[in-house]
C-alpha cells in the first residue's frame, strides 16, 4: 500500500474525533478532556486496535483471497456482527440493539474492506 494511504487510514480517525469535538462544542457543551486517560480507555483502546488487526489485517485478506472485494468485506462484517452477538444476549441488552449494532457493523465492514 501506498505510504499515503497509510496517513490516511491513521489520520481518518483522529480527523472524525476533531470534527465531533467541534461539533459537540459549537452545540454548548463543555469541550471534551484531552488530559487523563483512564485504564478502562486503555483497555477499550488496545481491544478495539486487536480486533482491527484481525477483522482487517487477518481475516479480511484471507477472505480476498476467494472472494471479490465486496463479497469479502460483507463476509467480514457478517463474521464482526456475529462475533459481539454473545454481548447482546446478556440480561438488558436485547437482540433489538444486536439489530442495530449489524446494520451499523455490516456496510461499515464492507466500505473498511475499500479502505
């Protein structure tokens, strides 16, 4: 991959982040905190950068190598949806929340997979 294409998958990121803190900002709230960060964040942080590397470092170019680029993020994002599934058949959740969270997983997977 192109070294430009690498500051663009690492910068996207960073990119949105701003942009909602300037939104959430100009809407009155009180701007959110850059300084501490809590252990739970770290942990939410290093769990969310494992499972990049396996959706679309590991699974997503094995998938490749047997089926089309769209096919193979859609596959990835069926396999990502079905992955958390166990975490909305706890108590209070609700396969109505797992709904929404596939119908955001699904096509975010497939439009990563162009990424």
């Amino acid at each position: 991959m192109a070294p430009g294409l690498y500051l663009v998958a690492l910068g996207v990121p960073f990119a949105v982040s701003a942009i909602a803190a300037v939104v959430w900002t100009a809407a009155g709230h009180a701007a959110p905190g850059i300084g501490t960060v809590s252990a739970l964040e770290l942990v939410i942080f290093v769990l969310v950068i494992g499972e990049e590397i396996g959706w679309r470092g590991f699974l997503l170019p094995r998938l490749r190598g047997h089926l089309s680029l769209p096919a193979a993020g859609l596959a990835t994002g069926v396999i990502w949806s079905l992955w958390h599934l166990p975490l909305y058949l706890q108590p209070g959740q609700g396969l109505a929340a797992f709904a929404v969270f596939a119908w955001w997983v699904i096509p975010f997977a497939v439009v990563m997979a162009f990424v």
